[in-house]
C-alpha cells in the first residue's frame, strides 16, 4: 500500500519454473503461481491500481533481496531448508523435485560411481551444492565442483565439455534439454541424490502476509486450479514431466517442511 506496487523477484533462466521466454517476457510455473498471489494482495488492498514490479534475481542474491525488501516475494524454484528458515519465510510446498545428475549419453555414464575423479558443475548457492560436495566427501568420490551463476550457464559448461555432468533438480534439468539442440544426446547418471520441497520465499515475521500467501496457494489447491497450472508448464510442449507421487500427496496435504 505504501509503495503502490507488489514487488514480484523472478529468475531469468529457471525454465519451467521462472525465465525469460523468447519474447522477453517473465514466465513459469511459479511465476504464475505468483500472479495468483498478486491478484489477492490487490483484493485485500483494494488497489486495483497496484503495480506489479518485476525483480530479475540471481540464485546468490534472491534471499538478501527477499530480506531487505528488494522482492515482496521470490517466484523461482527454492527449496525450502531449515537453514533459509531462519532469514525468510516460504509458502506451502508448490512442487517437490529432486535433485540428479546429467551427462552426455556419449560419455557412458551410468552411476555416481563413474565420476570418480570427474569434473560436475552446480549452481552456487544451492541445496544441490551442498548435497554434490557431501556426496563427493562420503563416497571418497573426488570430485571436482565447478560452480555456475545459474542453470542456464551450468548446462553449458556440461555441454562444452567442461564438466563431465551438471546437478541439478530433475525438473530444471528437463526444462533445460528441452531447449536444447539435440535433447536426446542426454541422460540422467544414477539415480536421485536428493528431496527438494520448492516453496515462494517471502519475507519472515509478517503475519498478515504470511497468512494472505497461505490463502492464495491454498486455494489453488482445493479448486484444482493447480493441476491446470502444472498441466501448461510440465505436460505439453517440448518435454513431460508427470507428476510425482509426493507432488500429489502433497496437493492433498499442504505442508511447509523444510529439509536440512
């Protein structure tokens, strides 16, 4: 109200959670999410005239932002961690991935095992960096991490070469090859290493915002509108990623768990 506008930080290379499409415009699954959000604020306000700001944010900076206001909310693909709790807030869960590896089917392989030694590119800041790095300490694995600023800029790096396999999470990485020249020179190495529960990040000790977010997800939620979401982004176009037993039990029971 104060303001006049519902800021609304997105990522530019998410894809199908939060990008920038081929048109220069904002788009994703979360975002649309987001868009629900923006409608209810304006409601609650009664400011029909409130303006919607895009926030473009960097997987480095998108909780600083959510903390000092720079983003009423982050609409990309966060998950929600014990750790984040203690510096920002997050919605119910809004999609459960998890996180894989992914190499060229040219390279042969096949199992965690097989990058002994190898070099893997991670997005920094991410669940999925911590994970790789503990994997790589536990199995006596010796990998060697190279980080990306974002997931557009680790696929090309397994892309050119210079990485043996890119992690990330299995919708991301789909969203990726999807946009690829060939998407069937890819496959997935060994099996998930990781649960990701993806929430809106927004910000903490705000009981009134908290409770308008709640609302709006969760009335996605019981009016199914949801599935018609997810069906736009995830179930036609280039790619399909159906949807995960733990999606649906989720859309039955909202929850807001974190992982370590």
């Amino acid at each position: 109200r104060e303001h006049g506008e519902f800021r609304l930080g997105h990522r530019e290379s998410s894809s199908p959670f939060s990008y920038i499409n081929d048109k220069g415009e904002v788009v994703g699954y979360s975002v649309d999410i987001c868009l629900k959000v923006f409608d209810l604020v304006k409601s609650e306000l009664k400011r029909s005239d409130l303006r919607l700001k895009l926030v473009a944010l960097k997987p480095a900076d998108r909780i600083t932002a959510v903390k000092d206001g720079r983003a009423d909310v982050e609409c990309g693909s966060t998950t929600n961690t014990v750790a984040r709790q203690k510096d920002v807030a997050f919605s119910y869960t809004t999609f459960m991935a998890g996180a894989r590896l992914l190499a060229k089917k040219s390279s042969r392989l096949k199992d965690l095992s097989d990058l002994r030694g190898k070099t893997v590119v991670v997005t920094e800041k991410t669940t999925t960096e911590t994970v790789i790095r503990q994997l790589s300490t536990e199995r006596n694995l010796n990998m060697k991490v190279v980080l990306a600023k974002d997931h557009a800029e680790g696929f090309a790096k397994m892309e050119s070469g210079e990485a043996a396999a890119v992690a990330n999470d299995d919708a991301l990485l789909f969203g990726l090859v999807g946009k690829a020249k060939d998407p069937t020179a890819y496959d997935f190495v060994g099996k998930y290493v990781s649960v990701e529960p993806y929430g809106i990040m927004y910000r903490k000790d705000d009981p009134a915002f908290t409770k308008l977010i709640d609302s709006a997800v969760a009335n996605l939620f019981s009016s199914g509108q949801i599935k018609t979401i997810y069906a736009k982004w995830f179930e036609s176009g280039a790619f399909k990623l159906p949807m995960n037993q733990y999606m649906k039990e989720n859309l039955k029971l909202p929850n807001k768990y974190g992982v370590q």
